[in-house]
C-alpha cells in the first residue's frame, strides 16, 4: 500500500520532530517545514494527502495557511494545531475549511486517530464529489460552483421546482447567476429537449420587445415588412425566460399577464389568437413588491409570476464559496492564456475575503481574468488584483500597506471593511426612507429592521430627516 503523504508546520522543532516521529510510526511519509510560506511553496509544487499547521506561528500563521491551501488544493483537508483551545476555536477554524483541530498537549493516539479520521473523511469527500460531478452532468450543475449551505438550499430549491410547470421568480442582485438558474430549471423539466428562450426586457424598448415577445404581422407598423413570430411561439413547448423583468413597461406588463391568463398569444396587427405552451421562468435584481406598492409594477402580475419564488444570496453572504470560485477561475483563465498560475499569495487571498463583492460572482470572475492578464510571475500578488472599493474613487485603490502585527492587521480590516460598506449601508438607507416618504418607522418596517436598529444605523451614517423631509 502506499504511504500517505502529510505534511507538518510549526514553529517549533520539538513539535515538528515529535510529529515526524508519530507520524512515521503510523506508516505515513511525512515532511516537516518551520513556516507557512515555505509550506505553501511546497504546496504550490507537489500534491499531500493531508496537512497539520500549528494555529499561532510568526509571519504567517496557521489561518492563512488553512485559507491559501483551500485555494491551491481545496480537496486536501487540514488539521489545526493549537493551544488556545476553545469553542470559539474551533468554530473558527472550522468555518474556514479545516476537518479538525487538535489542543495542546496531545498524545500520540490522538494524533494517530486524528489523521485516520481526516483521511477517511476524504475518502468520503471524494465519493461525494463524484456524486456531484453527476449531478452536474447530468442535471445542468455544471456551471455552478458552491458547497455552502446557502448554495445547497438553491440546488435543493431548483430541484424542486424543476418538474413542474409551475411560473418561477428568480430574485438576487446582479452577478449572482440567475440565467444558470433558469437554465438549470429548464435542463430538469419535462421540457428539456425543447427550446429554452432567454430575453433580457432591458436590451430593447417597449414596441420592439413587444414585437420580440408576441411578434408581428407584416405591415402592422413602419418596418413591418415581414411577418414575425414572436419568442412565446418559439419557445412554445419550452421554456421562455425573461431576465430583468421590473423594466417592463406597465402596458406590455398587461398584454403579459393577459398571455398568462389565456395562455394565447395575439400578434401585433393580427387578430388570430395563437395558442402557446411555455414554462414562464422570470428574474429580476429588483424588489417587486416595493415597486408594487409604488405602482410602477402590476399587483396581478406579480402575484403570476410569484408562484414559485428562488432567491439568489450575494457572494459576500456566501464566502465559505470563495476559495473554490477562485480556484475555477484561475484554472480556466490560467488554461485559456497559456499560463502556469501557482495561485494567490496569502495577502491578497486575505484581501478578496474582505472584499464587499458588490457585483458578486461576476465581479470576482473579472477580477481574477484581470490578475491572470497583469500578473507576470506563476503566483498572483496583492497589486495584480488592482482592487477599488464601491463609487471608483481611484483614491481608494486598495495597495500599500501591509500590516506589520496582528492588532494593525485587525485594524487595517476593520478600516477597509467600514470604508467598503459605508456606501452600500447609505444607499440602502436612503433609499429605503425616501420610499417611506422619509418616515422611519414605515421604513424600518419594510426593510425588516427594529426601528431602534434603523435609527440607529441613520445616525451613524449622518442622514438627517429633519432637512431631507423638509426640502
């Protein structure tokens, strides 16, 4: 049988010799290093079966080693040394990707039963991910990338939904993959081997997607010099997917809603009504209710639309997702360049997990297409990810400093994080008052906010309601 190979970090001989021997007298081949950077230069070369990384070393410790091997290996599972052992620990450390950790001091059985654990874990993770390589095959997956629990409700709710008929309202903010949704609700329909239709209601204004949807006879306007058939006819037997559709015009809104009802179409200038068979599948990175109540969309056809809603989360509220989403990307970019990318350096894997995302998957994956141009070495530095923080103030380029200790560290996320979020925070807040017509308690209510919650986030962003509702 052959041996598995792990690999040690810590700081301190006596732990790395005594590990060494531990290890080896349970038949496995192990090599020890005194840091995480010469670890993770191992890594970035030859391929472990397992990893111990003791959690507090000087330079880089034992977190950022966990989060830069869950970018170069993400299968390979790590085990944490520590002898701060607590419960806060190990939820820390486990929330970061790690199968185990173990307190000082320890015994030999302990690390022995540790390891076999944690391999055997492996053996398991590898039989899942074979089950979810066909899933991805075989049930439109394949372009998903996520194993957080966020992702598995979205996974679960597609799967659901899927092999009914029933209408299908795909929420999230932009980048966050709601066509992949579309597409994978209609990959595990009954409709599946006929057409899927996507429309995007903002690329067009209102008489011409009217012509695209419902199509047109010739002559009916100027241009019309031919008949057409409309995207309901040729989606019929398929699915029709409507992306963005709060940008509908409140008329063609209604000569939607009647097509729902009716479940015909009437072409523009014909008077023969068109029987179709569609799966209407819709998304928007807009709340409709609220426009609802502004009266911008109709009531009626919200309500059709909503039979089934899916909601997409952002990136920032899926992190766990992180390394693996970068992992894909630099390996398909990496292939398509002809370059060989050993990964990111800690420090600016350190500064995408602070990141706010605010244009979620696809903002990452342009950032990360970007590094791959500019980076000229096989591991991608801080600077080569030329990150800005939300309004493009090139002043905010975020570059420079490096954190000397742990406290300027801290320090120096709790600031970029403020500066990232401060924006967003003020937006939705403004936002949310001047639907309310500036009354916080209205607002508060709706955003799902304890009024003293609310009141006190527009304080501390310096709002004043006195001023805006007099003006």
């Amino acid at each position: 049988m052959v041996r598995k190979r792990i690999l040690v970090v810590d700081d301190e001989a006596v732990i790395r010799e005594g590990m060494r021997r531990i290890l080896d007298g349970g038949g496995f081949t192990v090599e020890t290093f005194a840091n995480g950077y010469l670890a993770i230069e191992k890594l970035q070369a030859e391929a472990f079966d397992l990893l111990i990384t003791d959690l507090k070393m000087p330079g880089m410790g034992g977190m950022e080693v966990l989060k830069s091997i869950k970018v170069l290996q993400p299968e390979m599972p790590v085990i944490i040394i520590t002898g701060y052992s607590s419960v806060d620990t190990a939820v820390e450390v486990m929330k970061n990707g790690a199968v185990d950790y173990i307190a000082k001091p320890f015994t030999p059985e302990e690390i022995i039963e540790k390891v076999e654990n944690a391999l055997e874990q492996k053996a398991v993770l590898f039989d899942d991910m074979y089950l979810r390589k066909e899933l991805r095959d075989n049930h439109g997956f394949d372009m998903f990338i996520g194993a957080s629990r966020e992702m598995q409700k979205v996974y679960r709710r597609i799967m659901q939904v899927a092999p009914t008929d029933s209408s299908v309202l795909i929420t999230g903010e932009s980048g966050t993959g709601k066509e992949l949704v579309a597409c994978a609700i209609h990959k595990n329909s009954q409709r599946r081997d006929q057409p899927f239709v996507a429309v995007d209601c903002t690329s067009l204004a209102e008489n011409l997607l009217e012509s695209e949807l419902f199509g047109h006879v010739k002559g009916s306007f100027t241009g019309a010099v031919h008949t057409k058939m409309g995207l309901f006819k040729v989606a019929d037997g398929g699915t029709l997917f409507l992306d963005e559709v709060a940008n509908i015009s409140l008329t063609t809104q209604a000569k939607l809603l009647r097509v729902l009802q009716e479940r015909e179409v009437t072409p523009i200038g014909g008077t023969q009504p068109i029987p179709i068979n569609i799966r209407l599948v819709a998304a928007t990175n807009r709340n409709l209710r609220t426009l609802v109540a502004e009266g911008s969309f109709r009531e009626d056809l919200f309500f059709r639309l909503n039979i089934i809603p899916v909601d997409l989360p952002p990136l920032r509220d899926r992190k766990g997702d992180l390394p693996l989403l970068i992992a894909h990307f630099l390996k398909k970019f990496a292939e398509e360049m002809g370059k060989e990318i050993r990964g990111l350096a800690p420090d600016a894997l350190a500064l995408l997990e602070e990141y706010p995302f605010t244009g979620n998957v696809r903002e990452l994956e342009n950032i990360v297409e970007r590094a791959v141009v500019l980076v000229e070495g096989g591991l991608i530095q801080k600077e080569n990810l030329e990150l800005t923080l939300p309004g493009g103030d090139e002043s905010c380029l975020i570059s420079g400093f490096i954190p000397q200790s742990a406290d300027e560290l801290k320090e120096t996320k709790r600031h970029i994080r403020e500066r990232a979020v401060e924006p967003v925070e003020k937006a939705f807040a403004l936002n949310a008052l001047k639907r309310n017509n500036w009354n916080i308690t209205r607002a508060a209510e709706e955003t799902g906010m304890l009024r003293p919650n609310f009141q006190a986030l527009i304080k501390k962003l310096g709002i004043s309601i006195r001023n805006q509702a007099s003006s």
